[in-house]
C-alpha cells in the first residue's frame, strides 16, 4: 500500500506525518524508514522559472542543492537529473518533479515537498517540491539582500526529499506581528527560513550529515561511529516528545534526536565517537506538528542537563542515560 506525506518549510513558524527520533520517517509498520532503494532518486525540473530566475538558472540551483548532499562523505545518496519537464509538482504520476507554483493562501510558506512510498518497507516511489512563486527568488551564486535564496531552501527541501524530517536544533524569538524570527538553527533542517539573503543554509551542520549517514551508511559509517541512548520522565511518568541534544565538547557538533519511545525513550546515532554533554528541552520553538503527529508531547518542563559526560563508543551504544526533569 502507497502513502503520501506533505512536509513544509515556512517563513516564520508546518509539518504533517510522525517522525522517528533522530529526524528520520517512520512508516509505523515495523519501524521501517522512509528511503529511496537503491540509493538513486532521479528528477525533473519544471521548464518554467519565476520572476528574477529563469528555467536554466533554476536547474543550476537545483543542481548545487543536490550536490551538497550526494558530496557528504559518510553517506552514499546520489540523484540524476532527468530533463525538464512541463509536469507539474505533486502530481501522482510516478515523476519526480521539482518547480515553482503560486500560492498566495500559503503567505507562510517557501516550500514544500510531498512523497509516495511503500507504507511495508518505507522504498520511496515518488517525490515532488514546489518552491512558493509569490515570494521573491534568487539564484545566483552570491545570493541577494532582499530575496529568499533558492539553493539554500532547496537544501532544506532535499533533505525530505531523500526521507529527513524537521530538526529542532535553533533558537527563534515570537514576532509582535504572529510567527517566530529565528535567532540561529544548527540544522538546514530546522523548519523555520533564516529569512531574506541568508545563504547560511546552503552548508550541512552535524546534525543534517549524521541524519542523512545514518539512512544511507557508506561503508565502514556504522563502525566508526556511536551512539548514546537514554530516559527521559518526569515525576516517574515518560515524557513523549522531549528534544535531546548531544553536544560534543571537543568539536562544538551538536546532533539531536527525540525522546518517542513508550517509556520516554531515545537513541542519537552516527556520532564521533568520544564523551557528549545531553541537554533535554521541550518542543517551543516550533509548532509541535513541525515534528511529529503524537498524542500526549509533553512540553511543560524545564531545561536539563544530564549530570555527567555521555560516552558513545566507536561501532556501539553506551549505556543508557536516565534523565528526570521538572515540571515548569
């Protein structure tokens, strides 16, 4: 049986479909993450550009975006540029196809990506992203104060493409006028534009490079790199939906995962392996349905820290981290 998702990327501060810890989509049956196998997506672009990006200066873009991923060492993802196509995105045709489309009732909203996959093994047959024309666009290589920039969000949205989901590694602030500024993110991931002319999010972080290493390990990944697991509840109960962070003290990499298991849960792969500093936050700097689709996420509790140094071994887990917060 076939299923869809709708993922979005906004402007200031939405997601639909349950995402696994660690920023990946589960199927719900058995586990199984949404992937494309082989390792080899191919797609189309639109022959059509938008005002200030024509149809060959969207291409090069598009091209740039998926290179950022396919380049990344530890991961063995790689994508073909099918043709231009006079498809349209998010048409159920079995086509991958990446364009522009106008959507002034998504006043929000720079993108979005919508795939079709195999709800047993999670094999991706179909994905589409559409980039909202009514916003304006550049592509050009240096990017353009007072334009949202076309590769970076195309990162963004290449990154579900191939099966991520929303990362919660960023510090936004509410606006006066409704919405959230992001303050800063540490993840290309994070589900909230850092805003007009900022071409920060055309590099990986840590934490979108251990997503996309851990779907699709290249060879040896999963020997040299670790892992730690945990606990968190509160008040003896699991708290659902807790956001973890590891934060490796010798490099600064921060890697983050959830906290959805049954009895509060969690385990963050692909890491470096050496000693990490595990921080637990609720969910407030983004809709909650940015993440996931869960009953019971618990966000009334404070910030904690665990009160010692996490070891992820190299090739393994470490021991389970029990961490007890406190209610706000």
């Amino acid at each position: 049986m076939m299923r869809r998702l709708l993922l979005l990327i906004v402007v200031c501060g939405v997601l639909t479909g349950r995402v696994d810890a660690y920023s990946h989509f589960g199927t719900g049956a058995g586990d199984a993450l949404v992937h494309w196998d082989p390792a080899l997506a191919r797609w189309f672009a639109t022959n059509r550009g938008a005002p200030g990006v024509s149809a060959g200066d969207f291409q090069a873009a598009l091209l740039r975006a998926f290179q950022t991923w396919q380049d990344v060492p530890t991961a063995t993802i790689e994508f073909s540029f099918a043709g231009f196509t006079s498809v349209e995105p998010f048409e159920e045709d079995g086509l991958s196809v990446i364009g522009f489309q106008d959507h002034p009732e998504m006043d929000r909203v720079l993108g979005a990506t919508t795939f079709v996959f195999d709800d047993t093994t999670g094999a991706l047959v179909e994905a589409d992203i559409f980039f909202n024309s009514m916003f304006e666009w550049s592509a050009g290589t240096g990017g353009d104060p007072n334009r949202f920039d076309l590769q970076s969000v195309a990162v963004h949205e290449i990154g579900h493409f191939i099966g991520l989901g929303h990362s919660a590694i960023g510090e936004t602030e509410v606006m006066p006028q409704g919405g959230r500024r992001v303050l800063g993110s540490a993840a290309v991931m994070f589900p909230i534009s850092l805003g007009r002319g900022s071409i920060a999010d055309r590099t990986l972080q840590p934490d979108d490079i251990a997503g996309v290493s851990d779907l699709y390990p290249a060879a040896g990944f999963d020997s040299s790199t670790g892992g730690v697991r945990g606990r968190v509840r509160k008040g003896g109960a699991p708290v659902i939906g807790a956001h973890i962070i590891a934060f490796n003290p010798r490099t600064g990499a921060l890697v983050g995962g959830f906290a959805l298991g049954a009895d509060g849960d969690f385990q963050i792969l692909g890491l470096a392996p050496g000693p990490y500093v595990l921080r637990v936050e609720p969910l407030d700097d983004a809709d909650i349905d940015s993440f996931f689709d869960l009953p019971n996420v618990d966000i009334d509790f404070l910030v904690t820290y665990h009160p010692r140094l996490v070891a992820a071994p190299s090739g393994g887990v470490g021991d389970r981290a029990d961490i007890t917060v406190r209610s706000k």
